[in-house]
C-alpha cells in the first residue's frame, strides 16, 4: 500500500532583486518545487509565493483595489484569465513526471474577511452574502481554469470556517466552486470538533484539517465518514512550529489515525501552509512526513497494524 502524500500549499518564500524582465518569483517557485520533490511528496503545490492566501487572488480580481490590505472598491467579477493558472503550469513543468500538482483556491468567506469594503462599494460589510456569492462567481471560475489546465485536485481553502461564520452559507458557496473540480478538497485549519458533522454536508471529497494540536480526532469516527465516501487530509505535521518533529513522532500521529479512520481513508499532509516556517525546518518536516508514511504504509503491509 502506499499513502498519498500532499501539502497544504504556502511555502517558505522570498522576493528575488532581479533584472527588470525577469519574474521576480519564478526563483521561489522553482525552489518550492525542488524542495518538495526531494523530499518524496507526491502532490505538490506552486508554493503560493506570490503574497498571502487573499493578497495572492485580490490582485487580479476587478473590483479590488491593494492599499495595506486588499479593499472591496467596486462590484466583484471574474478576471478575463485564470488567476494561479500560470504558476499552475509552471509548476507542472518543472515537476514534469516526478509529482502531480495540484490547484489551491481561497474560499469566499475567508477572502471577505481578509478583506476591507469601501462605502463606495455595493456591499454593505464584508459578511454580506452577495459579496460572498460575487467572490465563489470568480473562484468557480479559477477552479474552472485550473481544471481546463489539468489540475485534478483542487483545494479550497476556508480557514474562516473554523471561526463561526454561517455554514449554510459557507456550503452554498464551496459547492459552487467544488462542482467545478474533479477531486474537490476543503482545507478547513483550526479546531473543527465542533463543526465537524456540518463540513460533512458539503459535497467535497476530502476534508482536510490539522491534527496535531487540535481535538479533531477525537471527533471523527471511521463510520462518519465512509457513508459520505469521504476521505479525511490528515494534517500530521505541526506547522505553527518552527522545530523539525522526528520520524518517530509522525509515524505514531499516522498510526493513530490509520487505527481510527482506516489507512484508506487518509490523505497524509501537514496541518497547514508551512509559509511561516525557515525553507530549510519546512523541507524537513515535507521529508520526515514522507519516511513516516511510507514506514507506516510497511507496517500495514507487513501485517503489524
Ligand atoms: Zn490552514
């Protein structure tokens, strides 16, 4: 058997002085691609270099003006291109048969509320649900793009979820993406033990979350799960700390989850984006969680688990 590796998506990152004509962040996603390929993930991500996870999307979309944070200005509408697209195939190329990649999108809760909205705008505030239906509009039409691209899994990011928004709304707006991707995944971070039963509503394929410092495990039970055929990201890599954790230390946070949910249940990656993190403690955690999943995997194989 083996394990699906993956990563969350952010990766350690640096703006590079270079000549003008020159992509100042071509540097960094080369780096994040070898790094993570050398560490043996089998499905990586472009390393959002480019700003943080609303900053990365505000940029290009209408309606969004940059000051010290992205504003709400004007109505919200799709970009004429896709909006990671490029980046998309970038890495793709550079990965070339050595790892698949995979799409990352920001959902519409967590862009509103990374996000200030003017007076002139024709939202109220930034809960308003047709500001947050005017952003799923632009974000179905990136997982469109990066679908049309050859992205297969695509995760959307909703760490807003975690905080107590309205999940109604939240799930309207996650299946408007997710009926656009072929393996939709939602990276939900945080606490999810109390949201848990309500994340299994919406009609994605993987639930992703961190495990390494929350109760969520406590919570999800094989039996919850595989009615809804879903399969559960098993965040088992601490990202708020910069310190590599062992072998050892991850094998047995596999182990717990393979004994609770099944092995054919989980997807292996870290809690979240390692962005926060040095390149080189980021590198290492990608490549400990690797020879973890395969030691567990051996295990299983071996009859031990
Ligand atoms: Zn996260």
């Amino acid at each position: 058997m083996k394990f699906i590796t993956t990563v969350v998506g952010s990766y350690p990152t640096h703006k590079l002085k270079n000549e003008e004509d020159v992509d100042p962040f071509r540097k960094a996603i080369e780096e994040a691609v070898r790094d993570q390929i050398e560490a043996g993930v089998q499905l990586i991500s472009d390393g959002q270099v480019r700003g943080d996870m609303i900053t990365l999307f505000a940029r290009k979309i209408p309606g969004y003006k940059i000051e010290r944070r992205p504003v709400v200005v004007d109505r919200i509408y799709p970009p004429k291109e896709g909006i990671t697209v490029e980046d998309y195939l970038l890495t793709k190329e550079l990965a070339g048969d050595k790892a698949d990649v995979k799409g990352i999108i920001t959902g519409p809760f967590t862009m509103a509320l990374g996000s200030g909205v003017s007076r002139e705008s024709p939202y109220r505030n930034i809960m308003d649900p047709e500001l947050i239906f005017d952003l799923a509009r632009v974000q179905a039409e990136e997982a469109k793009a990066l679908t049309r691209a050859g992205a297969e899994v695509i995760q959307i990011d909703e760490p807003a979820f975690s905080l107590g928004v309205d999940l109604e709304l939240g799930r309207e707006a996650v299946e408007m993406i997710a009926e656009n991707i072929k393996v939709p995944t939602l990276h939900v971070c945080g606490d999810v033990a109390h949201i848990f039963e309500k994340l299994l509503e919406i009609d994605v394929s993987i639930l992703d979350h961190e495990f390494t410092n929350t109760r969520n495990l406590d919570v999800i039970e094989r039996e919850m799960i595989e009615p809804y055929d879903i399969r559960i990201g098993y965040g088992c890599v601490n990202t708020k700390l910069n310190e590599v954790e062992s072998v050892e230390v991850i094998e047995k946070r596999i182990v717990e989850a393979v004994k609770k949910l099944g092995a054919e249940n989980i997807w292996i990656d870290p809690d979240c984006g390692l962005r926060l993190l040095s390149r080189e403690v980021a590198k290492k955690k990608l490549e400990n969680m690797v020879i973890a999943s395969k030691n567990v995997a051996k295990m299983i194989e071996e009859g031990e688990l």
